[in-house]
C-alpha cells in the first residue's frame, strides 16, 4: 500500500477549482507534445479551454454546441496520430455523445481523452440539469474507458498531464467550484494507483474528487470519538487499484465510500465489486442516493446532501454501530 501523510490545513485551507488544474494541465501537455490538440463546445471559458486555445489557437477547434460531432472529430484526429483533449460539460459530454464514445472512440480504443467538468451538486446554481451525477457509472462500463476524479486542482494537472502519456480513452472529472487544496507537487499520482493518506485501524474510508478532504475532516471528528478512521484518496475508479483496497478492508473490518455522485454504478459500486470477490466486509456507500440535484449555493447543497465531513462522521458512527 502507498502512503502518503498529505501535509494541509483541514481549518483554513487554499481552496482552487479542480477546472483550474485541468487548463494549466492542458497547456503544459501541448507544450511538451506538439500533438495535442483540444476540442471545446462552445464553453471553452468555463472549462478553462480558453487558456489552451489563447496560446495554441492552431491547435484549438471549436464546434459549438454539437457534442456528437465533437466526439466524432476527435475520433478522426486521433486516427490522424493527434491526441484530442475533448471538453464539455460531463453531463453533456458523456450523456448527449455516449453512442460515439462507446462505439466510435472505444470499440476502437482511440487515443482520445475526455475533460468532464461541473461534475457533482456542487457546481450550484445550474441545477439539476447540468450536474453531472451519473457520468462515472456510464464511463466506467465502456471497455478500454479508463476513469479519473482527482481530489483537488493539483491532482487535476498531474492527471491530464499523466493521460498524455497512456494510450487510449481517458475520462477526466473535474468541478467548477472552489475546494480545498490538499496535495501538492511531492505527493505521489499514478493512474491506478490509490495512496493512503491518513491510516487508521476501526474503518476505512475510500473517497475520490472533493470528498477526499470532506473525508480527512471527518476522519479527524472520528479520532475525537475514538474511532480511527483510515483514508484512501481512491482518484482512479478505472482501473481500480484492488491491491489497496483489499489491505485497507482486511486490516480495519469495515469500508465506507464516499463519491459526489450517484451511489449506484460510481465509485462505490466498483469497490464493492472488488470487496464482494476479494474480502468481503460490511460497506457504507455514501453519495447522492438516486435523486437529481437542485439549485443553490454549493455549500448549501453539501450541506443537504450529506457530504459535508460532519455528516460523513456521522453516517460512518451509524454504520459502527450496526
């Protein structure tokens, strides 16, 4: 198992939308690789695109609000010897384009990455309608599709850089709003590759994207309960990382995952999947339990669906004592 004490001021700390990584990360990729290209949807500003096609407009395509056509052009320029970063909203990237990328990019299993961004409740005020709550579910069924959700912008950078450099689909999630930074340039990334970041002996808790920090808070109200709670920063969902999911289970008796996202077909299913084969123990799934979002300020919506660190603490006390 890879561990790694993430050094980070659960009170106060730096908070940087993980949309914001996947831009600087995107850059840095065109600077090292000539061959890559991007592909926006008309929302290049609010994925942060604009910061790829401002210094590469040569290598930037913008096909409007046509997600099917983006898909298969990318498709295309992949056949081409380019590697196309293709950006959308994941709502829309993966639910409007799902046909292409299923029979298009990975039947062939075409070297083409996928941006989804306002993943989870917490892009806010858009609504139900542009929260992407069920994209990891429909990307993690596609053979070849391999599925990342970094924890924090930092982790977002090293993710699209580190796509660059693996051949075939890639899906990327990242958020719109502001949340805590927790790594940083020494922490360790590698796809599929899970990393304990806080060890503890009475329950392991598995978390990916923004619920890793509410994760840690939670974590550290357990400690004050006397329950010690470990944390796996679970950032690739596919292909999942069995070896340390499996360790963590032995050892603590109990897993509670924590996704911001349906809670049928996400993370939490695919560790359940690797626990029912391996190890089976009892498992808690926390996450958004089968309803659309809303509207409204992000924090409240957290707060409202259960994924604050407070609340996490609590349903992991419940599951104890069952």
């Amino acid at each position: 198992m890879l561990k790694y004490r993430l050094n980070v001021d659960l009170d106060s700390p730096k908070k940087v939308p993980t949309r914001d990584g996947y831009g600087l990360g995107l850059v840095e990729a065109a600077r090292k690789n000539p061959d890559v290209v991007a592909i926006g949807a008309d929302i290049t500003a609010s994925t942060r695109v604009d910061w790829f096609q401002k210094e590469f407009p040569e290598r930037f395509i913008s096909v409007g609000i046509a997600e099917q056509n983006q898909m298969c052009i990318a498709a295309g320029m992949s056949l081409m010897g380019k590697i196309p970063f293709v950006c959308n909203y994941g709502v829309f990237l993966a639910g409007r384009s799902w046909d292409q990328i299923r029979t298009t990019v990975c039947y062939n299993n075409l070297n083409v990455k996928l941006g989804g961004a306002h993943g989870g409740i917490s892009v806010g005020a858009d609504g139900a309608t542009h929260q992407a709550l069920e994209e990891i579910s429909l990307m993690r069924c596609l053979p070849n599709m391999k599925v990342i959700v970094p924890a924090d912008s930092t982790e977002t950078r090293k993710a699209t850089l580190a796509c660059m450099d693996i051949e075939g689909p890639v899906y990327i999630r990242f958020g719109r709003e502001k949340v805590p930074v927790i790594t940083d340039d020494d922490t360790p990334f590698e796809i599929g590759r899970a990393y304990c970041c806080r060890e503890g002996s009475d329950v392991t808790i598995i978390a990916c994207g923004a619920m890793v920090y509410e994760s840690l808070v939670a974590a550290r109200i357990l400690e004050k309960a006397g329950v010690s709670a470990e944390v796996i920063n679970n950032h690739t969902i596919k292909p999942i990382d069995k070896e340390t999911i499996v360790e963590s289970a032995r050892r603590t008796g109990a897993v509670v995952t924590v996704e911001e996202h349906q809670v049928m077909g996400g993370m939490g299913s695919a560790v359940s999947e690797v626990l029912a084969e391996h190890c089976p123990v009892p498992v808690k799934m926390i996450g958004i339990m089968d309803r659309f979002g809303e509207s409204g300020d992000p924090d409240v919506l957290m707060e409202a669906f259960g994924l604050t660190g407070k609340s996490i603490a609590g349903k992991v006390k419940e599951m104890l004592r069952r």
